[in-house]
C-alpha cells in the first residue's frame, strides 16, 4: 500500500529523521519519502494507514491524508 501524507508541522530536516524513525520503527521493511520543503510523507508498507499515522502522532506530529 502506498499512503501519502501531509505534514504541516513538519519544519525540518530533524523534523524529517524523527518521522522516517516512528515510521520504520514500526515498519523496518517501509519506503519512505519525505520532501520537508512541501511537507509530504510518501511511505510504501504494508501495514495499515492508521497504524503509520499513529506512528507520526506518537512522533509528535500532525498527519492527514493528502488528496
């Protein structure tokens, strides 16, 4: 499943390295993208949607999906 995500509280590129931890700490085997100048989260995995979500919250961050 591919899921890409929004992150408007996402500022840099620390901010970046903390997302893609919470995201392969719950998946080691995901891709993930990240663009912090458009802030946008593309991640390849296959867990669930809610699950990688989750997993940015926890990180500290405000996720929504991208339309």
């Amino acid at each position: 499943m591919e899921l890409e995500l929004a992150v408007k509280d996402m500022s840099c590129g620390g901010c970046a390295n903390s997302i893609a931890r919470a995201l392969t700490g719950v998946d080691p085997a995901a891709a993930v993208e990240i663009d912090v100048s458009t802030k946008i989260v593309k991640i390849a995995s296959t867990l669930p949607a809610t699950q990688l979500i989750e997993a940015i919250e926890a990180a500290g961050f405000h996720p929504s999906i991208k339309n």
